[in-house]
C-alpha cells in the first residue's frame, strides 16, 4: 500500500491502543472526592452507591490485552507496511499469476529466505502427509476407483467429493448438476466426451470452446433468428411455430457442420474436441426456453474453463476425475 495508507493505518492504531490505556488510567482514578469504598451518600429502595473502583482481575486483564496488541503489532504485520520482526505472512501477497506463486513458494520454503509463510508450509504439511496416499489412488484406473465397492475406492470417491466442493463447485454446484452456463456433470450428456481420458483432459488442460459465432447477420436479421430457434427447439419435439421452423430448415446447413445433421453433437460424430452440443435432446447449457435459445443464436456462445494441472497436480485430479466419472455412472 501507499505511504499516506500505511501511516494512516498505523496511526488509527496505535493512538488506539494507546487511548485504551488512558481510558483505563483515567478510570482507575477517584474523581468522588469521597474515599474508596466509603458511601456516595445515594440511597434508593434500600440499596445505597459506594465509591467501588474497578475490579481489580478486570483492569489488570485490559492492560494486559493493551500490552498483548501491542506486543503483536511488533512481530507480527499489521501496521500498514510493517511486516513485523518475525517474517511471518498468513500467504504470498500481491501474486498475479500461478508461476510467480510457486516461485515464492519456493523462495519460502527452499532458499532460507526467513519468511514464515502459513499457508505455503500448511500445503506443505499436508503434501507430507497425504501425498502418498494420493499417489497410490493414482495408480488405480479410473472406472475402477469409480465404480469399485471396496473400501479404497469408496474412500477415494469421499477425497474426490472434498477436492470438488473445494475447487468446482463455485461453478458446478456443490451437486456438480451445474447452472446456466456451466454444465451438469451428473447426468450422461458431455459436450467434449464423458470417457475417463476426456475428464482427465478437461481438468488437466480446461476447455476453451471453439466459439459460437453471432448467426443475426446470416440468417437475415431478427426474424431469421426467431425462425431457425423455433427449427433447432423442433429438433429436440417442442412444440413451435411451424411455419416458422420450415423457413428456418434449409438454412441449418450452416449449423449442421458442427452439431450435425440432425442436431446430434460433435461428441456424436466422433467430434468432441470441437464442444457442440447436441439439439435433439432437452438438455440446455444456456436455457433451452424460446428467448434463451434466440439469445444464444443472436449473439453467440464461448464458453471457458481454467486448467488445473499446475493447481491440483495429476493426482488429485486422477482422483477428481474418477468422482465426476461416477456421477454419470449413477443408476
């Protein structure tokens, strides 16, 4: 932060603290003009006011909460800039990206640098501790940590469920049946295949959709739009305006190179990586009503997931993977 910030902060706190202690000063003295202890000279239905200082544990225990504070704002950061004598950080501050992370990280934790970093050495911990039982998960097949009874994969399918609360479900629901936008991994529909190896590949690399582009221009404005969503919601038996759908026939040969034909995916015509989605079912990644689907033709569709390779590591995404693979298997 900024010098004016840093001094700003510092300043709020200290003078704090430090009014704290005057406060406490200032009530531990005896303004009554009467001796501790002695009568006010206050009655009320029978209870009559002494001139009682402050329990004794109770100021006693405030000084020390004031020393402590400050105590702690010397070795530990806190005011503004100050990075405290200990070296310690609760993370890495300031990253911008996944290399400058895990260069700090092994700054922290290689090169004696003295930085006491929290989380890198709880991560670290916890590699210690774990690492090997993800490593002997790994080598483990897929389907057979997926679909196994024993108490292995069982147990396996449970750390797979904790690594994905913790790392996809802000996008695909702490159930993995996804939202607007963000696919249903419970279900057997896959927009880049559902095979182990695709899973895999989708968390080792992520996925950048090869695009849907804007269709308004081609198809001639606003009513060729309306038209062709009627046509692609016949493919999957909604009841459209007929009329409308039969204009819009001839012109989904534009659309037919990608999800084919009949509206059938890419993943169908043995096409996955290029992530079409099949029309001829009611399954919608965008919202499958009239106006979302006149949206997605009007203006295109791109959707994006981030690699996680550098982030979980080949084991913990074998073991993710094979916990997504067993929410399709589902009966």
């Amino acid at each position: 932060m900024s010098s004016f910030w840093s001094i700003w902060i510092s300043v709020l706190t200290l003078g704090t603290l430090v009014g704290c202690y005057l406060l406490l000063r200032w009530c531990l003295k005896n303004f009554a003009g009467v001796p501790e202890g002695e009568s006010m000279g206050h009655e009320f239905d029978g209870i009559e006011e002494l001139n009682n200082p402050l329990p004794k544990w109770w100021s006693t225990f405030f000084l020390i909460t004031i020393i402590w504070g400050f105590g702690y704002l010397l070795f530990y950061p806190g005011l503004g800039n100050w990075q405290g004598l200990f070296g310690w950080q609760s993370s890495n501050q300031g990253i911008l990206s996944i290399e400058e992370s895990k260069a700090k990280t092994a700054a922290n934790l290689e090169d004696g640098s003295g930085v006491l970093n929290q989380y890198d050495r709880e991560v670290q911990s916890a590699n210690e501790k774990y690492g090997p039982i993800f490593e002997k998960l790994a080598t483990r097949d897929i389907k057979d940590l997926a679909l196994a009874t024993d108490d292995e994969a069982i147990n396996a399918r449970k750390i797979g469920q904790r690594l994905f609360l913790q790392n996809c479900a802000q996008c695909h629901g702490s159930d993995a049946r996804g939202t607007t936008g963000f696919p249903n991994l419970a279900d057997n529909d896959w927009l880049y295949g559902g095979e182990p190896a695709d899973i895999k590949h989708s968390l080792y690399y992520g996925r950048k959709a090869q695009g849907m582009m804007a269709w308004s221009s081609a198809l001639g404005g606003e009513q060729g739009v309306k038209d062709m969503a009627a046509y692609v919601l016949s493919l999957s038996g909604r009841e459209v305006d007929v009329e409308a759908a039969k204009r819009a026939e001839p012109k989904f040969a534009m659309c037919a190179a990608c999800h084919g034909a009949n509206g059938e995916g890419s993943d169908a015509m043995g096409m996955a990586a290029l992530g079409a989605p099949r029309l001829d079912d009611n399954i919608w990644l965008y919202g499958g009503s009239q106006k979302a689907v006149e949206e997605t033709i009007r203006n295109g569709r791109a959707g994006v997931m981030p690699a996680w390779l550098d982030i979980l590591g080949e084991d913990k995404i074998h073991v993710i993977s094979a916990y997504v693979y067993s929410l399709s298997q589902a009966k």
